[in-house]
C-alpha cells in the first residue's frame, strides 16, 4: 500500500513543486533523492523518478541520507551555523543525539533503546481517540492545552541513567494504564465524548507531553531545549515545523551541500537498463560509511 500510494503521489507531486517555484526541470541543476534509511519499496519510486528525471534533463544526482536532511535543515534556516553541532532528531522513526562533524560525519552519542518518541505520540494520540488522520502528534499538543500537566503522574524515563541514550516503550505502557484507569473508550472520538471524558482525556495528554517533551514540531520541547542552551550559553537553532515533518526542502538543500562539495553522480543514462542494480539503503545508519555491494536490483 506504502508503494502504492508513493507511485501515484510522486509525479504530481513534483510537478506541483515546479509549478509553485516557476521551475522546469531545465532549470535544475541536479537532482537530490533520499536512498535510506527507509521501507525499500518507497525509497525505489523515489530513486526511479530521481533517475528519470536526470537521465531525461542530462542532470547530476545526489543520493541524499534523510536523517542527514533532518539535521542538516538547520543550516539553511541558519546559515551561521557551522560545524560542529549537536543535533537532536526526533521524529516517527528515530531518536537521535547526534554530533554532526562535517557533512556525511556523524557520531552517534545517543539512540532510543526501543521506541521512538514519534510512536509514543501517535500511540498516545489514537487511544485518546484523537484525529490521526495527519499524523498523532500535533492533536496530542493541541489538546494538551486544555489540560493539567499535573494531574497524572507519570514517571521520566531514563532518568536514572547517565548515558545518552532514549527509552519510550514504559511511558506508552504507563499512558495505556492511565487511560485503562479512567475507562477511556478510545473507539468513541474526542469529538463525541462527555465533557469530563475530554478533560480526563487532556489531562493525560497534558501529563504525557511534559515526560516526554515532544517532536522537534512541538512548542513544548522547544521551549525546554531554548531553557537548556541558554543555561549553557549555546545557541538553539529549530527549523519551523513545517520543515521538522517530513519535507523535500531539507532534502534539496542537503543536496545542494554535498553538490558544492563534489559529491554526486554522473548523469544516468536517458534509459536505465532493466537489470540496472539501484543505490538503496534501507538499513543505514547515520554516519557510517555505507559497505559496498548492498544495493538492490530493480
Ligand atoms: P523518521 O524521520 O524517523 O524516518 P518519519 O519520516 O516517519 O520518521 P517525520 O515526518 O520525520 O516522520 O515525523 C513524524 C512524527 O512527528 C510523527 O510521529 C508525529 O506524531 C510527530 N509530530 C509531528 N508534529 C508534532 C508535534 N507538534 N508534537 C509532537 N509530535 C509531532
Ligand atoms: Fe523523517
């Protein structure tokens, strides 16, 4: 279904960007692609219209790392900031502390031990039948507001521990029993409830939110990180929340980093070969040197 939907969405996709930039693609000067990490399936539809397009246009191409694209985002919304930095990347699939050397050098300092915090929040989100139908987390900090961060107690996790490292797997186990705890029917939507049910509903929210900060979107986190940075006298730079979700800014633009670099591929051939073997890398983590002889056929 996730290939599916990618297939159908990736050309009007891109000719609506063009469209809204007053672009063809003879005014490219390359074309940026994310291989990994990532389902297989999707990043395939994208390398393939990737290849199209520059095989079509004569155009050089630049396979793009999307945690990379997350953290290196900053850079264009900031442009003094330079290497080294520490980055933190939270978002659906990843919980990352990471420090960013150099482009493509990263050290991991950090990771989540089981969850990350995206899939607390959407997990949280659908039990206290909110509507998923973006994604969980911005209903949880919305309905947040209404609620007290006090009510519910929940413990932080990793609190006792000294490494970097995250864990969300025993905070989504505590929110369930609070909603258990309430008798909270997360088939009735927040739209249809009692009005006690929604405030137990944000109460929990609320209490969720401040254990666990929240995406890189979130108000909260950031209003905890800018706390963090000043008592360190750091700078806090956070992208706007339309380029923390997933977006093809960041990717275009950690394209055109390691383009002024030197690093890209030659143009592909108008027509790929059937047998043609493509650069994705499903499993591949942030800076480490991808082992050739692991990319895909067709
Ligand atoms: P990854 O980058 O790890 O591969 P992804 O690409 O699937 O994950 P992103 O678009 O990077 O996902 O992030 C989506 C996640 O961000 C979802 O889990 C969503 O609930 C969460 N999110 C978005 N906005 C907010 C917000 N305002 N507060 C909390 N969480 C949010
Ligand atoms: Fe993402």
């Amino acid at each position: 279904m996730a290939e599916e939907a990618h297939s159908l969405a990736i050309d009007p996709v891109v000719q609506e960007a063009l469209h809204k930039a007053n672009l063809t693609e003879r005014d490219l000067s390359a074309v940026a692609v994310t291989i990994g990490p990532g389902l297989s399936l999707c990043l395939r539809v994208g390398v393939q219209k990737a290849r199209k397009i520059a095989g079509q246009f004569n155009l050089p191409i630049v396979g793009v790392h999307h945690m990379e694209a997350h953290a290196l985002v900053a850079r264009l919304i900031e442009q003094d900031l330079r290497f080294p930095f520490l980055a933190l990347l939270i978002s659906g699939g990843h919980n990352l502390l990471v420090l960013a050397h150099n482009l493509g050098q990263y050290t991991q300092l950090g990771t989540t031990i089981d969850d990350a915090i995206g899939e607390a929040f959407d997990k949280t989100a659908k039990w206290l039948g909110l509507d998923m139908r973006r994604s969980g987390g911005p209903a949880v900090e919305k309905l947040a507001l209404e609620g007290d961060a006090e009510s519910v107690k929940f413990s932080t996790p990793m609190k006792q521990h000294k490494d970097c490292n995250f864990s969300y797997a025993g905070l989504k186990t505590q929110v369930r029993l609070a909603i258990e705890s309430k008798n909270i029917d997360f088939r009735i939507p927040i739209s249809s409830t009692s009005c006690q049910d929604r405030k137990s509903r944000a109460n929990i929210a609320a209490s969720f939110q401040v254990v666990s900060g929240g995406v890189a979107s979130n108000k909260y986190v950031r209003a905890r990180l800018d706390r963090a940075v000043k008592n360190n006298s750091l700078q806090l730079v956070c992208p706007p929340p339309s380029l923390c979700t997933d977006n093809g800014v960041m990717v275009a633009w950690t394209g055109i980093e390691h383009f002024c670099v030197g690093r890209f591929d030659p143009p592909p051939p108008a027509d790929d070969p059937e047998d043609f073997m493509y650069d994705l890398r499903p499993r591949w983590p942030l800076g480490e040197e991808f082992a050739e002889g692991r990319s895909e056929a067709r």
